[in-house]
C-alpha cells in the first residue's frame, strides 16, 4: 500500500523532511516503524523511544498497535501539551 507520511516538530528536525510517500506491506503502525527504523540511521534514531512519539491515522489520535488497512495518511509527532 501507499502512505503519505507526516512528521512535526522534532521528528521533522530528525528526520529532515515534512513528508514522504512510501510502499509498504506493514499491517500496523508498529510493523511500519520497524520498516522505517531500518531503512537509514536518522529514522532509527528517531524511533528509539516510542514513549515520546505520538501517532495519527487519517488525523485520528490512535495506538502503535493499530491497523493500517484503508489508511492513507500517517503522522508522528511529539506529546501535546495544553496551554
């Protein structure tokens, strides 16, 4: 399948871009994050502590566990404080 990924904040810093389009054959967004993990060091980087990372599916707050099918859209990003 075909995603569009989102990075913000530092993630987008890390891994030196905004967005990307990738092939893959992850069924949930953890499996999708190994793939990423293992494709070049900054993504490796990164990833390591996924307690600091947030995820969104097609803008809905979700797990790392979940599913990925009919998904189009992936966004990771740091905690949300409230302010």
């Amino acid at each position: 399948m075909t995603l569009t990924i989102l990075y913000f904040a530092w993630l987008r810093e890390r891994i030196g871009l905004p967005r990307e389009t990738v092939q893959t054959e992850a069924a949930t967004v953890a499996d999708l994050v190994d793939e990423l993990r293992a494709r070049e060091e900054r993504y490796a980087f990164t990833f390591a502590d996924l307690k600091a990372v947030r995820v969104a599916l097609d803008q809905e707050l979700t797990d790392f566990d979940a599913p990925l099918a009919g998904v189009r859209e992936v966004a990771f990003f740091p905690p949300m404080t409230g302010g």
